[in-house]
C-alpha cells in the first residue's frame, strides 16, 4: 500500500492530486456516507437489523406473504420522518461540486436515501434501490414517495379503461432480503474504464458490492482510493487509505481541488 509511509497531511495532498489528474471517476458509497446527514448504518450492530424478526420480514417472501403487515414494517425502518428530512452532507455535495467541473463522476451506492441525487450528481447507481419510490408488481406503474405515504399500505390506483382498478399491495423500489443488487455489471464496466475508484464510507462487509473493489484492483488495475472509519480487508492494496469522516475528508480535498483548476484561469482573466 503506497500510503502505509505517509501521514495525514501527506494522504490529504495525494488524494488531491488523483483528484485533479482523474477525469474519470467511480465512486462507491456506503452508510458511512449518509451517517452525517442523520441516517444510520441500518446494518450496524446497534441497528434495526439486531431484531431478528423486524429483519426477516425485510425480505421479498415476507412481502409476498404478508404485504398488509409489510409495510408498516417496512416504514418503521426507513421512513422515520427524520430519514425522509434528511439533507445531502458536505460529502454529497464535495461529489456534487466534482461533476459541476467537468469531471465524469458515476456514483454506485449502497444507500437507500436518495441524497446523492439531491446533492447534484446525474449518473448515480442505487445498487440497494431507493426507499422513497416503489412500483405495483402486476401492472408495474411507478409511485412516488408521496402516494406510498397517503396509506399505511400502498396500493397502485392505476384503473384501466373499463375503471377497473388494478388495486395490488406496491413493492417498495428498495432491495430487499433474497432480491439481487442492481446495476451490478454496469458497476464493473464503469470500473474497468475508470482512472480511479474511489471508496467512501463502506466497511466491503455485504457481498456482492464487496467485491467491486477488489474486482477493480485484481482485474482492471484501477486504482483504489478508500476512505473509511473503519479498516476494510481491500486497504492493503489500495493506492490511499484515509481514516476519517467522508464529509470532512472530501469536502477538505475538493475544496482544493476547485481552486487549483480555477487558478491559471483567473490569472488568463
Ligand atoms: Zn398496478
């Protein structure tokens, strides 16, 4: 690992330099990245996911089962009103400001929260679905985060041409236990064309994401830059390893990134 001899300072001014040196750039995100903005690490020991029988019913059997008790459910875990507040943090909006200079940023995110797109990024995966959309499994109409509000179970109100109304429990867009991450192939033919792959608040505990990192080292040679709370098992072959809270870190190197590019210009003007 090259960063092993380097302090904190000397990181910092590395991860600026792939930062100005990369035009194309994979992210992938984790809890620790919507942590400051509120949201908690739903997989995290303390979490939710510490009641067993709240977790089994997490899962796309227990929604075909038993779809009225599902939801209820289902909101108590990921629309708590303070979730569903929840504002992009400087990290967001570091990632925001990189695609604003040009730089072609894809974003595959573990996060359910939709704050990636709020904070301004338009080519953002969401590997585990997005908690404020769902979509009627018969007749596949899309619903917004207001109609699965309006009832305690959503319902599609599609009606056909007869007035008859389709009426089925929605699935949430969320991916749910014994359904497939998305986007999964896109992810790897992103990493493959990246200059750098950058890793930002996951411990690379759930498979198959886990994967992607060491997917990018072993087959494509990218470079891997990882900044996390906590150690992960793809650190010893990353390029950088910060430790640190992604807000703080990136809005940090961004930050100076944006005016280092800006500078020969406003000496031209
Ligand atoms: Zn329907």
């Amino acid at each position: 690992m090259f960063s092993e001899s380097l302090d904190q300072a000397e990181a910092m001014t590395e991860l600026i330099r792939v930062l100005q040196d990369s035009e194309n750039i994979v992210v992938l995100t984790g809890a620790g990245m919507s942590t400051e903005s509120g949201i908690p690490d739903f997989r995290s020991d303390s979490g939710l996911w510490q009641d067993d029988e709240l977790m089994q019913a997490m899962s796309v059997n227990y929604l075909r089962y038993f779809p009225e008790r599902f939801w209820p459910k289902f909101k108590h875990v990921f629309l708590r009103p303070e979730y569903l507040q929840a504002q992009p943090n400087a990290g967001h909006l570091a990632l925001g400001l990189l695609e604003g200079m040009g730089k072609r940023i894809q974003i595959f995110t573990q996060n359910v929260d939709g704050l990636h797109g709020v904070a301004g990024n338009t080519q953002v995966f969401e590997l585990h679905g997005n908690f404020g959309l769902a979509r009627c499994p018969i007749c596949h109409t899309p619903y917004a985060l207001n109609h699965i509000l309006s009832e305690e179970v959503p319902h599609c109100v599609w009606e056909n041409q007869k007035g008859v109304v389709c009426g089925h429990v929605l699935d949430p867009d969320t991916v749910l236990f014994g359904q497939d991450v998305r986007h999964y192939g896109r992810a790897q033919l992103a990493i493959a064309n990246a200059d750098v792959m950058l890793v930002l608040g996951t411990s690379l505990t759930v498979d198959p994401v886990a994967e992607l990192p060491h997917f990018a080292i072993e087959q494509c040679h990218t470079r891997l830059i990882i900044v996390n709370m906590e150690s992960t098992y793809c650190d010893k072959w990353a390029h950088l390893v910060i430790r640190g809270k992604v807000g703080e870190v990136l809005s940090q190197a961004v930050a100076r990134v944006s005016s280092a590019r800006d500078f020969p210009q406003r000496y031209r003007a």
